[in-house]
C-alpha cells in the first residue's frame, strides 16, 4: 500500500497514482530525515527566529481592521525573543465573521488577456530592497507597496488567524513559518513581510474558496463570469496537461506538465490561474514532514512557439517565489528543442536564483531516471508505467462539499480545531516566553501538532471538495 501515517484514531493513505504500487524499499527515499533548517533540524539561532516570527505573527492576529497602533508597533525589530502575555486575546478564539455566499466574492467581471489587471495578478510582496532579491517579476506590473499597511488596513485579526490556519491544514504551523524564513535567509522581518504578503493574497483572491467550490464549483463560477471558460477549466483537467503523480526518488510528489498541450488562446488567463492555483493546493496533500517539496516534470516533446504564453510563466514563476516558498524540490525540463532557447533567454531573467538552481535540463530517459525510477514514470518519457491517465469527472452528488443538514456536526468540529488552535498558541506562548524545559514543551507542541492535523481532517469533508485524486482512491482520509 502507499505510505501510510497514523494519528490518534486517524489514518491517512497516500496512494501512488496511475501506477501498481512498489515496495518502499525500491523508491529509494533520500529525505527520510528532516533537512537542515526544517522541524527537527534546526540550529538554536533559527529557533530564536522561528520564536521572533511566531511573535509577530500573533500580534497580528490581534489586531483589529484599521489599528491605530502604527507598522512599526506591530513589527519591531527584535533582538531576542519577546516576552508574551499568557492573557492575550488569542487565548480564546476569536469571532469568526459573515461571509459571503460561497463563490459570490469570486463572481466579478474578469478582464480578458489583452487587458492589463486580473484577479490573480503577479505578487508583489516587497520592494527589490526589502525582499533582498535582486529579480522581482512584479516591479513592472503592479506598484510597490508595503503589504503590511495594506493588510493592517483591511483585514481584522480574525481573518488573519483563521487565513493562517488554513494554510496550516493538515501541515506543521512550525513548518509553515520556516517556509518563510527560509526563504527569505532567516531575516524575520522580511519573513514576516513575505507571510502578510501571503495571507493578503489568500483572501483577496478566496483561495480557500476555490478549494471549497472544487472542480465543478469552479467551472460554475468561471461560466457564470465569462461564458465558455466554465468549459475551459474542465478541459485543464480532461486534457492531461498537467496532473499529479509520483513520487520521486526523493519521496517527492511530481506534478507532470505536457507543454505541447497547452495554447494560449485556448482559455483565458483567469482560466489558467485559477487551474493553477487548484492544483498547487492538491499537491499539497501529497506532501507530509518532512518531505515539504514537489518534483515539476516539463515534458517539453512536440514543443512549438505556439505554446508559449509568458503572461502565465511570469505568474507560475510568482507562485513558487511568493506564495508558495520553498514549495519546489526540483524541476525538470525534459527534451526541450533547439528553439525552446530562445524562450529560455527571455525567463531565465525573470528567475530567483534559488529556484533556478533547482531547475535542470535532461535529454534521455536515463536522465530521468536519475531522479525518478521508471515505474513512476509514463511510457511517453520512457519509464514503464503504462497506466494512461484519464481524469474522471464528478458523479451525481460527487466533487462538492459535505451537503446541507449538516452545519451542527460542522460547527462542531470546527469549534473542536479552534480549541486545538488555541491551545497550540498558548504553547507557543510559554515556549518564547520559556515557562518549562525544553523537553516539556517539545513534547506539548508535537502532541498538538498531532491534534491540530487529527481535527483538520474531520474537517476536510467541510472544507475541501472531493478531487479527482479523491475519486481514484490516491488520497484516503479514514477516521475511525
């Protein structure tokens, strides 16, 4: 059977897709121990950044819409950790707040390709001179602004903390803020920026929407917006363009993307993005501690100019730089033809080079194999999995939310992951301020770790529309 993690009465089943399932031992798993800068791997000056982070983050969530306090109250330079109140707001949960019709917030008029603004735009986390990167795809598309004024401005503490845990899900909240950290070289202020930046993101543009509404809830909106996109969006998934597989030899999920399938004017960017998006949280159920990385295949066969859409390389490129850090593991671009150089010479530019370092150049199966064994790979690019994928749609009643007439059992459970939460940031709490030894309070924070992903995955029925990986039986949530 596939990989296999028991919490409490909880188990998950990650499944291989497409393809009979070899014994652990022929994966050859080369990231069974956390690596350095990752939970469990970690130096004591990381860890008084992780703690410097954790402050300021919650701080923020305490926060109310418009806060008198000025940017610079809420994200002092720290020299050390600071000491917090075992009384702060956050010991309680905070109120959660209307919403919005699921998918109403996303149904606005959506500008066509030729126009200069859309929902999902390219990121613009921090200025060249606050990120520290000397590449900033956005600096010419959107202005610079200073993300935490923005999210202090218009965003309430609760929805700053419930954006958070949400982005959390079934993953490490320790994990999460490293991601940042890492990121951005352990400069906590620039992380911090880089995680407003996020949580702004994330609710302007509904992520956690999106994968509410699932498959179908999606192409019903993109139809409604713009008519023949609802269409579209389906043949994103129908085509084979790009799906989830693996893993790699590294333990990695690999996200397979047929260039050759993919022409511009096929969908609107809109489209695109939000296929992206979809996906990126998907692959996300694929990943577990302390694999926190995806493998990209390019499969670059029968690739014409007719294929290059740079619009949507430069908001892909943006994801990984922006929203999803520290996401990509390696990216392989596979049988590229002599042309493809030249677009080459225009996306290089646009790379950080702490991804393009991941991004490598193969020619031969051979040079696949190298990162991935050839039962995980398609016939098409030479391994022996012969498996086709084809994506199957939702039935009757399939692909959508846990149906009505149950809002008592959801609130329920709901309820039962704030208290977790809660109590995860009142650990937090002691930890910084060091009320314990050091061993008490590792084996407290691991143990609500635990929770926290236990109670998320009650939740998932509420929160998450079955996918396609769902439906093939690749992802599994059995709670006993």
């Amino acid at each position: 059977m596939g990989r296999l993690h028991k919490f409490g009465h909880v188990v998950i089943i990650y499944l291989s897709p497409f393809s009979r399932l070899p014994s652990p031992n022929s994966l050859a798993m080369t990231a069974s121990e956390p690596q350095p800068g990752q939970c469990g791997n970690l130096t004591d000056q990381q860890v008084a950044h992780l703690k410097e982070l954790w402050v300021l983050m919650l701080d923020l969530f305490e926060q109310t819409v418009g806060g008198p306090e000025p940017i610079s109250t809420l994200s002092p330079h720290l020299g050390g950790p600071r000491t917090l109140s075992p009384t702060s707001s956050t010991s309680s949960p905070p109120k959660k707040e209307n919403k919005p019709i699921l998918g109403s917030m996303l149904y606005k008029v959506r500008p066509k390709r030729n126009q200069s603004t859309s929902t999902l735009s390219p990121p613009n986390p921090a200025s060249p001179e606050d990120s520290g990167e000397e590449n900033d795809i956005s600096s010419s598309t959107t202005p610079t602004t200073n993300p935490l004024n923005e999210i202090v401005a218009h965003f309430s503490g609760a929805q700053l903390h419930e954006t958070f845990w949400n982005i959390v899900g079934t993953d490490n909240a320790d994990g999460i803020l490293l991601r940042f950290l890492r990121a951005r070289k352990w400069d906590v202020q620039k992380a911090f920026h880089m995680c407003c930046a996020t949580l702004k993101w994330r609710i302007d543009e509904r992520v956690d929407e999106l994968v509410a509404l699932g498959e179908v809830g999606i192409a019903e909106l993109l139809e409604k917006e713009d008519p023949g996109q609802g269409a579209a969006f389906l043949k994103q998934l129908e085509s084979g363009k790009s799906y989830l597989g693996g893993p790699d030899k590294g333990g990695r999920p690999i996200c397979f993307i047929n260039v050759s399938l993919h022409h511009k004017e096929d969908q609107s960017l809109e489209t695109l993005k939000k296929f992206t998006v979809y996906t990126m949280e998907t692959a996300r159920l694929f990943v577990d501690q302390p694999i926190e990385t995806a493998c990209i295949v390019f499969n670059m066969t029968d690739f014409s100019l007719a294929c290059v859409d740079m619009e949507y390389v430069k908001f892909l490129i943006s994801c990984f730089e922006a929203y999803y850090p520290e996401s990509l593991g390696v990216c392989l671009v596979h049988h590229s033809p002599w042309i493809f150089s030249t677009v080459w010479k225009l996306i290089s530019p646009l790379l950080d080079p702490v991804v393009a370092s991941k991004i490598h150049f193969t020619k031969t199966k051979e040079d696949l194999f190298e990162y991935i064994v050839p039962s995980r790979l398609p016939t098409y690019l030479g391994g022996t999995d012969s498996v086709k994928y084809i994506y199957v749609p939702p039935g009757p009643g399939e692909g959508l939310l846990a149906g009505p007439g149950n809002e008592a059992e959801k609130e329920a459970r709901m309820e039962s992951r704030r208290a977790v939460e809660m109590a995860y940031e009142a650990a937090v709490r002691r930890w910084v301020n060091e009320t314990g030894t050091s061993a008490e309070m590792m084996t407290e924070r691991k143990e609500l770790a635990r929770k926290l992903r236990r109670e998320r995955l009650k939740l998932e029925p509420y929160m998450r529309a079955p996918t396609y990986y769902h439906r093939k039986g690749m992802i599994k949530t059995v709670v006993d």
